[in-house]
C-alpha cells in the first residue's frame, strides 16, 4: 500500500513536470542599435524604462528594467543590416494606454494601430486594445491592455 502510494504521487509529479514544461521566466529583449544615445533616450523618456547599470562594460550597452526581473538590452554596433517588419516587435502591457496615448501626443512620438492607421488603437478579438510606435532606429514597439 505504502509503495503505491509513493508510486502515485511520483506519477502526479512527473505529469505535472511534463505539463509544466521548464518554468522558464522572460528575461530580456536585445537590440542592436547604431545610435545608443538617441535610441537610449526614447526608452527612457518617452517609454519611462528605469535604466539600469550593465554589469561589467562601461560602454556600447544599455539596460533598461520593463518589470521585475524582465530587461531591454540595447547593443550599440556600428552598422545594423536588418529589415524593420512589424511582425518583429517588443511588446509592453499597460492598463494605462489611453494616458500613455496622451504622454505620445505631449511629445508628438507617432503611433498607428496593426494596418498602419496614424493615431489609431487596433482592438483585437480578445478585447486587447494595441497600439505601435518605432524607436529612433525603427525598431518596433507594441503597447497593449493584456492582463498578466
């Protein structure tokens, strides 16, 4: 009895393992940018990124917190061969997009919804409202109302 016990609860833990994957955590997102200073200062003044210290170089990168323990790494490289597709974007989540909408306007930093539409919030199927705009070096970034 006591042995089908421990077989049993060996059982449920490994289906639960298997179910639960790696528990893996979203640690960062890199890019590699020409212009550091000017793209450094669009995560941190117009998208309000807390930066943070790299921990060892002293140049050629920057960090920025997004929540927790999840980061932006900015790379700086003299030359960036890569094709800006929409599809391929950092996404940020906000309940507070009408005041950040407002916060873009104050700045005049364009925004457009999914087609392209300036100034317009796409409102997906699953009630998300989103939006997108381009850093200095047009690297896109979507901001949306998902719940995590």
């Amino acid at each position: 009895m006591v042995l089908c016990f421990f077989f049993l609860q060996y059982s449920l833990k490994a289906q639960e393992e298997s179910e639960t994957g790696f528990d893996f955590k979203y640690d960062h997102y890199s890019l590699i940018v020409k212009d550091l200073e000017k793209t450094g200062k669009f995560y941190k003044n117009i998208l309000k990124l807390k930066e943070i210290p790299h921990p060892s170089a002293t140049s050629g990168f920057r960090w920025f917190v997004i929540h927790g323990n999840s980061q932006l790494h900015l790379i700086g490289k003299d030359s960036v061969p890569m094709k800006h597709n929409k599809s391929v974007h950092l996404c940020l989540a906000t309940q507070k997009l009408d005041e950040f909408i407002a916060h873009l306007e104050e700045k005049n930093v364009p925004y457009s919804d999914w087609p392209g539409k300036p100034n317009a919030v796409t409102l997906r199927a699953d009630g998300v409202r989103q939006i997108y705009v381009q850093d200095p070096e047009n690297n896109w970034v979507e901001i949306n109302t998902a719940v995590h």
